[in-house]
C-alpha cells in the first residue's frame, strides 16, 4: 500500500506539471501602428532667478525716501544703534546670514538700492502693494510678509547703516 500511494503521488505530481506552465502571453496589439517620433524636440526651461538673489540698484522702492547719500565711511555710533534695533525689532524673521521667515541682510546693499532698503523697513505694505520686486519676495518667502515694526526714519538709517556692516 505505501508502494501504491508512492507510485499515485509520483503521477499526480507529473501530471500537474505537464499541464501548466508552457502558455504564450499575447502581446497587447494596438489596431493601427505607432508612427516613431522623426525629431527630438528638446525644451529649455528658463532658470528662474530668485527675488532675493536679484541684482537691482536703480530701484528706489515707493515710500517715503527718494534719495539718500551714504558717507565712504561707516558711522560705527550709528551701525551699533542700528543693530540694537536689528536684534529687537526683526531677528525674529531674519537672520544675518541665512535665509529664514525673511531674506538675510548680509549683502544686500550690493543687491538693493539704500532707498529701496529704507522703503522698505518704513514701508512694508506700501513696497508689497506698488513695488514688482517687493511682491515678488513675498511670493519668494511663501506669501509672508514683513510686518511693520513702525521704525522712524533715524532708526531704519541705524539698521541701513548695519547692513552696510555685514
């Protein structure tokens, strides 16, 4: 009997392998041909440059300053004054160095007209309503915009004169 059930086995399992195993899988046919591309068209995708990495000196921003005459030297009274009101009025969206809530300071005066800067610390809503380049950082830093710490114009020439340095 064991011989038997050895034997049975043994044919069920040959069986079971001769059956499956050996179909075609049809190809899926489409019922007109594709036509091979006879050219390559190759895009070029314009690099967007970033507000904050743009180079605009001639920009004066709209607000109150329409000129401004920076001495050859720093006024070192002046750019500590200015940082004091950096580090009380505006760390908490900018930072020096790095871009973070708002773009960093460093450098700026080689980006930024000193009107537009000033405009800009004296104006913000005014800047972001009338000025393209200011509407485009607000779209840059995700449509945050730089509140109005309501500085006077002696203590946005201070920070102006400690961008200047950064």
């Amino acid at each position: 009997m064991k011989h038997t059930l050895k034997v049975m086995t043994v044919l069920f399992a040959t069986i079971l392998m001769s059956c499956g195993g050996k179909e075609e899988k049809k190809k899926d046919e489409l019922p007109f041909k594709k036509k091979a591309p006879t050219e390559k068209v190759e895009t070029v995708k314009e690099e967007k440059v970033l507000a904050s990495k743009k180079v605009d000196l001639e920009n004066k921003g709209v607000g109150p300053i329409t000129s401004i005459t920076l001495d050859d030297t720093i006024d070192q009274k002046m750019a500590n004054r200015g940082e004091e009101v950096f580090k009380q009025m505006c760390t908490a969206c900018h930072r020096t160095d790095k871009k973070f809530i708002g773009p960093a300071p460093k450098g700026i005066l080689e980006r930024r007209s000193p009107e537009w800067i000033m405009n800009m610390i004296l104006d913000p809503e005014g800047m972001v309503k009338n000025d393209p380049l200011a509407k485009e950082l607000l779209e840059e830093f995700n449509g945050s915009p730089m509140a109005n710490q309501h500085l006077s114009e002696a203590d946005a020439r201070a920070v102006l004169e400690y961008f200047r340095t950064l």
